[in-house]
C-alpha cells in the first residue's frame, strides 16, 4: 500500500523544503506549489490525499484555494499560518479548513494532525504494514518485528528504517539520507549515517540493507 501524497502549497522556499522533507522522512510522499493557482492545478491533476496549505499565498491565497478545494469535494485540508488569534482560526475553518496549525511548528505534531484527518476521511486510517524476509514493520504504529520477535528502534533508527522501505531497490546516499531521516543534508557529520546504518543493521539482520561501494546503501526489492 502506497503511502498517503501530500499537497504542500508553500511559497516560501525555504519553507517549502524543510516541510517536505519534514513530511517524507515520517512517510508522507509529497508534491508542492509555490502559489495558490499552482496548487489548484496540482489537485486537479494528482491522486492527493490531503493537503497543507499556507493562507498567505500569490496568486490565490490559501483560504480562496481551501475553498475551491472544498465546494469540488472532501479532500482534508489544513492551513499553515503566522497568525494565532482566534479571529484568523475562525476564518480559516470558515473557508472549509479541517486543522489549523501556527508557524513555527513541530514535525511530530504536524504528523500527528496529518495522520489525524486521514483517520476521521475514511473512518479510520488504513495500517501501513511492511512484511519482508521475516521483518514486519507497521508504520504507523512504529513497531517492528523480526521474525515474531519484537525490536526496539529509536526514533530515527525507525525514520531510517522507513526510508529504506520507501525506496527499495533504489541506491540513497549519505546526503539524501541526510534529508530524509534528519531533515537536512548540512545536518552534523555525514558520518553519523554509517554509525546510525550500523544499528540498523544489528537490530533488523544485516542482510537487509547492503552497501553499495562509493554511493551508499540500498535496501533490495522485497
């Protein structure tokens, strides 16, 4: 089961970027817009299954796309903004906003609210659950099994884990590891991948992720 995409409608690039890796290292697959029209075409041409939306946007701002999101139907939609009183709350759920969540924000809690509208859209939200040679990892709920036994992951362990089911079969190097466990490429020392690798594979077999020399590490197709 493929994971939930994301509509990130962000114009600031900084922003932009830090939010998507912020969402893909927690599982999300994520497409963006940098304005309002942008967004609106994105929707109408990709599978979205929910979609972040900052209010102040060029072109069309965010609460005009929240609504035009809602009168073509059901899709969750949750605002990002500076603004924190009431009033600017009150507005955006006016508009057909489902969450609300003020900048600056943590990655947990916007997972957590993401993860939240997906479960109240189809009544609950549908277990992503990873079953390979003899590992059985549940996503969401952030267990992992090796052959019935269960293991103990840290919280990025896990995010590294999750990268590697996320693009199996496909060579990810220490700067695109970077981005997707720790939300970075200039976060610390790249080295710490290899160490954090290393743990991987001493908890989950170290036959499940392989190095490729000179480029990086792969997990194979299951």
């Amino acid at each position: 089961m493929e994971s939930p995409l994301v509509l990130l409608v962000e114009d600031d690039d900084d922003l932009r970027t830090t939010t998507r890796l912020v969402l893909e290292s927690r599982g999300f697959r994520v497409v963006t817009a940098a304005d309002g029209e942008a967004g609106w075409t994105t929707y109408l041409t990709q599978p979205v299954d929910l979609a972040v939306v900052d209010v102040v946007l060029p072109q069309l701002d965010g609460l005009r796309l929240t609504e035009r999101i809602r009168a073509d139907g059901d899709l969750p939609v949750l605002l990002l903004t500076a603004r924190d009183l009431p009033r600017d709350q009150v507005v955006g759920f006016d508009a057909g906003a489902d969450d609300y969540v003020v900048k600056p924000f943590d990655g947990d809690v916007l997972e957590a609210r993401l993860r939240s509208l997906l479960r109240r859209r189809g009544g609950s939200a549908p277990a992503r659950v990873v079953e390979r040679d003899g590992l059985r990892v549940d996503v969401d709920g952030m267990t992992v099994e090796r052959d019935g036994v269960p293991v103990e992951l840290s919280a990025t362990e896990f995010r590294l884990l999750t990268a590697f089911l996320d693009n199996a079969g496909i060579v990810l190097g220490r700067t695109r590891l970077l981005e997707l466990v720790w939300g970075s490429a200039t976060w610390g020392d790249p080295h710490v991948v290899d160490v954090t690798v290393q743990r991987l594979r001493a908890k989950i077999g170290a036959e499940q992720v392989v190095t490729v020399r000179g480029a990086g590490y792969k997990m194979a197709r299951a």
